[in-house]
C-alpha cells in the first residue's frame, strides 16, 4: 500500500500533467498513474499547433479554453526550460490557412477573439499559388514540440516531488459511502483522497471499469491520426501551412512534419501505406520546391480523444465526492490544456471559475 496523496490522476499526458502540476504548484502532494509510459499516446503524436483547425467550425466551448490557453505558453515554456533545461520548442510561427471558403467566418472569428490576421503577404502567394484570396495568414498562431514540451514537463514535476508510476493499469476502485477509497491495479493498491480520470482515449472505458453501478458516462473514443516527418533544409519553410485537411508544421532543426488522418478504427494504432503516401503528396505538392526530394524519416499513429463535438469534460461526478474527469479534447489538448488544467483546479477547491464550467459539464452536450 502506498501512502495517500492529496490527489490522484490515472492518465499522463498533456491533461494530466498540466493538471497535476497545477495541483503541485498550490503545495498538494500528487500522484500520477499511466497504464503505459507518460505521454507517450496521443500527446506525444501530435504536432503542436497551438490553435485549433478552423476553430470558426468548432463549438464556442472549444475556443473559449484556446483563449485563456495560449497565452499562457510563454511563461509556462520559460519556467520550464529554467526548471528542467529542457526546451519545448515553443516557437511564434504563424498560420498560413489557404483555400478558405468561409473566409468571412475566419475573420469575424478573429476579430471575436483579438487574433491578428492579413492576406497572405506577396512572398507567400509567390511561395505557394494556393494562397489566393480565400487566404488567411495569422502571424502570431505558435506551436509547440509536443516530445520536448512533455518530457520538460514530466521532469519539473519529478523534482517538484510529483509521484509518478508507469506501466500500472488500474482495473478496480473501491467505493464506499459515494467516496473512492481505493483504486487498484492487477498487482498494487492505491488509496485516494481525490481521484481524477485523465485518461485520454481511454477514459470512458476507465470510467465504465470503475463505475459499473453509476451512470452519466463521459462519452469519449479514440479517433486516429497518422502522421510523418520529413527532413528538409534548416529553416526553409518558415510558417506553418493549412490545407483543408492536411498541415505542414516546421520545427526549428529543419524537420517538417506533416499531418494527419482521421479515422475512426477503434483503438488500432497501425499505420498503413496508403495514408503515409496520401501525407507524403500532399507535402511534395504543396512545397515542391522544398520538399519534392526531403525523404520521410518517420511514420507513426497516435488515438485521439474524441467527442462528439470535439468539447472536452470537465467536471466532478454528481454522486462521488471524490471524482473528477478532465478528458476527451480530441485535437486541441495543447491548445486548450492550461484553461481546462486551471478549471478542474478551481472546481475541485470550490472557488470562482474564468469560464462558465457548464459547457464541460458530464450533462452537456459534447
């Protein structure tokens, strides 16, 4: 049996660590619980935009969390990097969105939030025909190197005296008087104080293990997305491009990844031929000048957290005191974690929330 921390999270990836280290800045003793390595899911596969795709086709929910997100990233990154010396890359690239047919909708969006926005500037409608007048650039839209910013992250919390256990699936909890007492896997037990689910893809299925008897299920599935990394020269491309479906993401060593499929095929990670050559042409044709030749150096798959209408929950459970979920933001972890880390924050200590908690509500509409 372990000592009992002040709060548990069973889940470690950008959620769980944004959250746990909320919890640990405020003096609480934490503990995390991965069933694999931390981060190494769905965070780790992604690419970084800090923004969502085409956020004026999303829910209010959705951008209400970027706003109060993405300015945080400047201090977080510095803190961590004085903390850990470990960069997360955080890095003011800028968003070239082209072939926008709702323009207009993109750029009342913008103004609704103090995003800055223009027209594609003249060397970028030279560098890519695409960037006609359905074109929208946003300079100040920043990104994130999802491994670095994470591993930063996991080692400030190990110094800041965050307990962190990997490769311990939990299967039971033990509940006694509408409290979670105790949680267990296949061969360790854990008494809880607070219980958090930050599973990722897997909470709903977390939830229904543990919760059999109770209803209001959090519907969450994993939702694919297969990607690649091209090599090219050291800052050749240096803005981040979207194209309908797809995106190029530049990284400050030269790498330029390019993303990413949509499936919805359960929880299968393999990745297949024909998606790696569906992203390789879409790179080569959109920047043929840089990357007809750049060879792809690698291919994987990542399970996102999918709901529904892409909102996140955010909440604790009407009957368990001591539970709470903060999961299922599908693909904006990066973008809206801080905001969704400091709401679960302010629910669980019973104070004011910056935004309205009931939009990630376990009732709501997600």
């Amino acid at each position: 049996m372990h000592n009992i921390p002040d709060i548990t999270f069973i889940g470690g990836g950008i959620t769980g660590l944004l959250s746990a280290r909320l919890f640990s800045l405020a003096g609480a003793s934490v503990t995390l619980i991965d069933q694999n390595c931390i981060a190494k899911e769905s965070s780790w596969a992604g690419g970084g935009i800090l923004l969502p795709l085409y956020p004026w086709r999303q829910a209010a929910a959705i951008s209400e969390l970027v706003k109060h997100s993405i300015h945080q990233y400047p201090a977080l990154t510095e803190s961590l990097v004085n903390a850990t010396g470990i960069s997360p890359e955080y890095l003011v690239s800028g968003l070239l969105m082209t072939q926008l047919k709702d323009i207009v909708a993109a750029k009342a969006w913008c103004k609704k939030y103090n995003m800055p926005y223009q027209a594609a500037t003249a060397e970028q409608t030279q560098r890519f025909p695409q960037a006609n007048d359905g074109s929208l650039w946003m300079p100040e839209v920043a990104q994130a190197r999802n491994p670095r910013l994470l591993k930063s992250l996991k080692q400030d919390l190990l110094q800041r005296g965050v307990k962190i256990i990997e490769n311990c699936q939990i299967e039971t909890a033990t509940i006694k008087h509408s409290k979670i007492t105790e949680i267990a896997s296949a061969t360790e037990r854990f008494s809880v104080e607070q219980l958090v689910i930050t599973s990722g893809a897997w909470s709903a299925n977390l939830w229904q293990e543990l919760l059999s008897s109770h209803v209001m299920k959090p519907d969450i599935f994993p939702v694919k997305g297969q990607m690649i990394i091209l090599e090219a020269d050291k800052h050749a491309l240096p803005e981040m491009i979207l194209q309908q479906n797809n995106y190029l993401i530049p990284r400050q060593d030269g790498k330029v990844l390019c993303g990413s499929s949509v499936e919805s095929v359960g929880f299968d990670k393999r990745v297949s031929e024909e998606q790696k050559q569906t992203l390789t042409n879409f790179a080569r044709k959109l920047c043929p000048s840089l990357l007809k030749d750049a060879p792809v150096i690698h291919h994987w798959a990542g399970l996102r957290p999918g709901t529904k209408r892409g909102i996140p929950y955010v909440d604790k459970h009407p009957e368990i005191q001591n539970l709470a979920i903060n999961a299922g933001h599908f693909r904006n972890g990066f973008a809206m974690g801080p905001a969704a880390a400091q709401l679960l924050f302010d629910l669980i200590v019973n104070q004011a929330t910056d935004l309205d908690a009931s939009l990630y509500a376990l009732d709501a509409t997600h």
